[in-house]
C-alpha cells in the first residue's frame, strides 16, 4: 500500500504549502512493511513541527517513485523489507536527479550494517530499539536532514555508520 499522508493531501487540495506560506519542513518518506510500525513513527514524526511526513511506502519499488515525486528531504527507511532491502533503497535513492538524505532504520543495526549503510551511500543508521525519536525531541533525523556535509559519527560501539552533521 502507498499512501500520502492526510495533512498532505489536505494541503494539496487547499492549495497551500506554497514557498511563503509557512517555515520550511523537512519533508520525510516513511518507507516500512510494517503496519504497525508505520503507524508508530508516523504519531511520533507528527508530534515535530518541522516534520513533514509527505508519503509512505511499504515496498521498496514504490519508495523510489514517490521520493522523487513528493521531491522529499528524507526517506526513513527499514532495512528489513519484502524483497528488496533498505541498502537497495538508499543506492536507488542517491542516484536520482535530487536525492534526498536516506536514514536507514533497523532493530538489527550494528557495525556490520553501519559499513554496509556507509557503501550504500546512506547517511545514518537508527535503532529502532533505541529510544531516539522521544527523548532526542527528532535530533537525529533533523541534523541528518539539514546537515550541509556528511561526516562518519558512532551510533554503536567504536565504530560508526555514515551520519550527517553540521561542518
């Protein structure tokens, strides 16, 4: 299933969102097979203001459309989908005419999956296991999506996954 999100469809058909209109969002894909899951981060990415969850995707094909579609600043994607993977996504992902800053998220990541989210050209690795998203208010996500350069940051042990952060 592909959606875009009700507030965006909303927009949409009110016409606005235009370039004066309000402060800039970053605007998120959310890309998980999960229903519940999705569910999950979508509340927690509501709650940020400068949040803008544009579009949802459960499969990794999809995902490629619609980031260039809703031309969006990041893609939250789970490494662990039907078929193709979250690697498959970023590597899609940075060839394209605007690439967005790809965060891949997992309950399985660690040095392994830091090195290999690095060669596919993803910009940081998330657990969901850990309590990121609430107590950190979106850090994470908002320097990944904001950040100008990309610089390599630990997210576990002493080794570290491809983060973004301010020069």
């Amino acid at each position: 299933m592909v959606t875009a999100t009700r507030d965006a469809r909303e927009r949409g058909a009110a016409g606005e969102g235009g370039v004066n209109s309000k402060p800039r969002h970053l605007r998120l894909l959310v890309v998980d097979d999960h229903p519940a899951v999705q569910l999950g981060l979508l509340r927690l990415l509501d709650d940020q203001p400068d949040f803008e969850v544009v579009a949802v995707s459960e499969t990794a094909e999809s995902a490629i459309g619609l980031a260039e579609h809703w031309q969006v600043d990041v893609a939250v994607v789970d490494f662990h989908l039907g078929g193709r993977n979250g690697l498959w996504v970023s590597r899609k992902l940075k060839r394209s005419a605007r690439p967005p800053r790809v965060v891949i998220f997992s309950a399985y990541a660690n040095d392994h999956l830091a090195a290999s989210c690095v060669v596919a050209g993803a910009d940081a690795l998330l657990n969901k296991g850990k309590p990121w998203l609430g107590a950190l208010r979106g850090d994470p996500l908002r320097r990944t999506g904001q950040a100008p350069a990309l610089k390599s940051a630990p997210t576990h042990g002493r080794h570290a996954a491809a983060t973004a952060e301010r020069g």
